[in-house]
C-alpha cells in the first residue's frame, strides 16, 4: 500500500472590500484573458412529443416558449450569465448585452 503526504497551504485572506468581481480577480487578470470560451445564446424552447418530433417536415414551425421581444439568454457552460436582445451584424446575427447576471 502506497501513501501520500498532503500539506497544508495557508492563502491569505481576500480583501473585506472586494465586492467588485474585478478586485476579487485582482491586478493578474492577464493571467487568464487569453483563455477562450465557448458562449452559446438561447431563444427559447419547446417541449413535443416523440410523435411529433419524428413527423417533423420541412418548413414546419415549432412555437417556442417564449415572446417575440423577450431577451435571449447568453450562456456559458449552460449557465445563464447575461441577457440581450439580437440585433444584425452585417450577415450574421450577435447579441447585444443589457443585462449581466450576478453569480
């Protein structure tokens, strides 16, 4: 049988006033912002049948679970972290952000 020894490592605190997510990341963000991500953004869903779901044909419409003016979802590993409204960018669509989560 085989063991491990495990250390302690003593941090130090974080600052009473770091509320703001930027002070709790500190000064050494440029440690992680060349780090990509993967964002996806929600319209909405639905919830059918397996009948339905195999008789699926082109050009038929499925509602969706929400209105036509209701923000999108911005997610990140398929937590909710901000919302928007789609707007055109040139030939593709983007999101633009008016509401970000807090954690």
């Amino acid at each position: 049988m085989t063991f491990s020894s495990v250390n302690r490592l003593d941090l130090p605190p974080l600052a009473q006033g770091a509320r703001d997510k930027s002070a709790a990341i500190g000064e050494r963000l440029d440690l992680v912002s060349h780090v990509k991500v993967k964002l996806t953004v929600t319209l909405g869903g639905a919830e059918i049948n397996l009948g339905q779901l195999f008789s699926l044909c082109a050009d038929e419409v499925i509602a969706l679970d929400r209105g036509v003016d209701a923000p999108v979802d911005v997610r990140l590993n398929d937590k909710v972290i901000a919302r928007g409204t789609l707007v055109a960018v040139g030939d593709q669509f983007g999101v633009r952000v008016s509401e970000v989560l807090p954690e």
